[in-house]
C-alpha cells in the first residue's frame, strides 16, 4: 500500500468497507476525517423509510458562491458469489495495473479521486473563490428514497442552492473523460393488471381470456412511435419486462394478467403525457384495467455552460481529446439535483465492468480522473 498514489491507497481504504446498501460501513467518516482538516463542515444526515435508515453526508467549505459540489455514493451492489471472484471483492489488490474490488468503477475510485483532488486544489489555492461541497449518499443503488432526494429537499428548505455538481458514476467507455454524461433519460414505471373472466379452456364462451384481448394492445404498444427524441436524446423506448398469467394449469382460462413496464423517456415528453396516451391506448381496447406509476426519475439535460465547457477544457488539458457529450444509459442520482437549476454532469472512470463479478479500473485512470477534477475546479473557482 505503501508504494501506491494518495488516490489508490485512498480507493483501497474505500472498497475494503464492504457498504452493501444501504450500509456505509465507516466510508462517510473517513471523507469527514479527510477533510476537516481543510475546513470542510461535515453535517451527516440519516433518513429512514419501510426500507431502513440511510446515512447522508454534506460537506461543505466556505460559505460565499457559486457553490461547486462533488456528488457520490459510498454504497455498492452486493458482490454475488464470492467464489466467482478472482480476488475477495472487499479486499483490494493491484493486479496486472487493474485495482480490483466491488466499488472499484462505481463509484469509490471516483470518490477516492474527488478527496485527492481537493486536498491538491486547496492546498494549492487556498484562497480560491465560491465554496466546495460534496453530497455523498449510501443509498444510489438501493430503492434512492431516503438518499440523495432527501439531502436536496433539505438544502432547498434552507435556500443552499448548488451551481455546478460534478457526479462520479462511471461514465468513460474506452478510456478515462471519453464520455461525460450532461443528461440522463427519465424513467416511468408501470404495473399493469388487465381483468378478464377464469373459465375452463373448453367453454371459451362462458369466460373472457385477458391474454387475447389485451395482445393487439400490446403489440400497438410495442410498436408505437412515442417521439422522435432531439439532438441530445435518442427516441423515447417503451419496454415490457414481466408478463404473468394463468393458474399453472393447462386447463384454466387466466382471469387476469399483469404486465411490468417502463418508458425510458426524453425531454421531448412528460411522464403526464406518457400516462394519458398509455391509457387512452388501453382505453381503445375497451380493456378493463388497474394500472400504478412509478416515476423514479425526471430527464435532465446540461446541454452548455460553464459546467460543460471547464470539463471538457480539463480533459483536453490533461488527457489531449477531446470528450463526447452523451445521454445514454440508465438513471443516476443527477436526476434529483437537476430540477434545483444546478448545471449536472457526470464524469468518471469506464464503466465495463461495474456491478459484474471482478469489477475492477484501471489504477492508472483514477490517477488521471483524480488530476482532471482538480483541473476542474481550478478553471471555475480560480480561472474564472
């Protein structure tokens, strides 16, 4: 450990705290222990649902603005058979230049980096301009109710408005700061039961076989243009991911069917718009129905701005390429921050192996991730 960088040895400590959400498992306490040092205030927040109690950090340094905050979260998904893995996954290792452990891509090595490049930007400007923060959860992998969302109403109540968050998911793909996330696509789930009558297969007749009636509504569903997404987005998908029917027998005609859903939609749609053309489809049918929506993530765009343009000017500086903007994968905690007004990019290391048996980033990169934060910070809170 010794011979490693601040950064890894830093990673190292990190992902040897196996904070399976919604657990920290110490994780939070040791950014705390960092950063005092610094000035950093630390204010730890727990909030608790039916799911169980979630611990929340917000540290802060300086009280003028703007206000530039790193976002991240200490909880990781739960390994799988341990078996599997090459190495232990809560006991890291350098192996072949890789860091290898759960939480090495998503998103430690990220956090890792962010204290390292503090610690460097402070030291070396003391004096810089506005405030730094980082809002740091253990519940961006669990269900997300008593996390980041929770830590964001709570700054609003009292008017502590963010400018620029820098979130760590891993967003590279080939090499580190290839990609930066300036979006995400919202998310709308829906659980669908369509009614019928049981009956037996052999007097059809006398029951009402929900599977039939609802297929041609399906199959207009899956079929139907819902947008022709813009420039930033790709076309808003509908994808069906559960059908359950029938009894188990041969011989019963289902009474009902219930059917998962969910649309992955772009800022050219609203999930209330969503909902009204889903129903009217349904209602075309004439299908009798009970439908519940879960909207777990509103789209949010950073199309330019200050944000965009000092990261992308990092990543040329200490990379030399250029990065690309992109929209694509799933959600991530930006969704909550973005409605503030707060400009939101994700940035940080490749994503090819996060939540796989032998997660594992190259060392190297959480170095070079480590040194574009803080050039980052310096063109914002010093560049100026």
């Amino acid at each position: 450990m010794s011979d490693l960088s601040p950064t890894l040895q830093l990673a190292c400590e990190l992902i040897s705290r196996p904070s399976v959400t919604p657990e920290d498992a110490g994780c939070q306490q040791l950014l705390i222990d960092r950063l005092a040092p610094l000035g950093f205030k630390a204010e730890s927040m727990q909030y608790s649902d039916h799911h169980g109690t979630v611990d929340n950090l917000w540290l802060r340094k300086g009280d003028s603005g703007p206000l530039f905050v790193f976002a991240g979260h200490t909880d990781v998904v739960p390994s799988g058979p341990e078996e599997q893995w090459q190495f232990p996954p809560f006991e890291p290792r350098i192996h072949e230049g890789y860091l290898c452990g759960r939480g090495a891509a998503d998103m430690k090595g990220s956090i890792a980096s962010i204290i390292i490049a503090i610690e460097h930007f402070v030291k070396e400007y003391p004096d810089h301009q506005g405030s730094i923060a980082l809002l740091i959860t253990s519940d961006e992998e669990g269900p997300a109710t008593c996390g980041t969302v929770k830590v964001i109403e709570a700054l609003e109540n009292r008017s502590e408005k963010i400018d620029w968050c820098l979130v760590g998911e891993p967003s590279s793909t080939e090499k580190v700061g290839d990609v930066i996330k300036n979006g995400r696509r919202g998310s709308l789930g829906a659980q669908l039961s369509i009614k019928g009558i049981q009956g037996h297969v052999a007097y059809p007749h006398l029951a009402e076989n929900p599977v039939h009636t609802s297929a041609p509504a399906i199959a207009e569903l899956a079929t139907t243009e819902w947008d022709k997404g813009n420039e930033f987005f790709p076309p808003t998908s509908f994808q069906i991911s559960n059908i359950q029917a029938g009894t188990g027998a041969t011989n019963v005609i289902p009474g009902d069917v219930s059917i998962v859903c969910n649309f992955r939609f772009s800022t050219e749609q609203t999930d209330s718009g969503l909902r009204t053309q889903f129903e009217a489809l349904l209602d075309r049918y004439n299908l009798k129905y009970d439908i519940n929506w879960n909207l777990s993530g509103q789209p949010f765009l950073t199309a330019k701005g200050e944000l965009v343009s000092a990261t992308v000017a990092a990543i040329k500086s200490v990379c030399g390429y250029d990065t690309e903007l992109s929209t694509a994968g799933g959600t991530s905690d930006g969704r909550f921050i973005a409605p503030t007004g707060a400009q939101v990019l994700e940035l940080g290391p490749c994503n090819d192996t996060i939540h796989k048996i032998n997660e594992r980033v190259k060392a190297e990169d959480l170095n070079i991730l480590s040194d574009i934060y803080e050039q980052i910070l310096q063109n914002l809170l010093v560049n100026r």
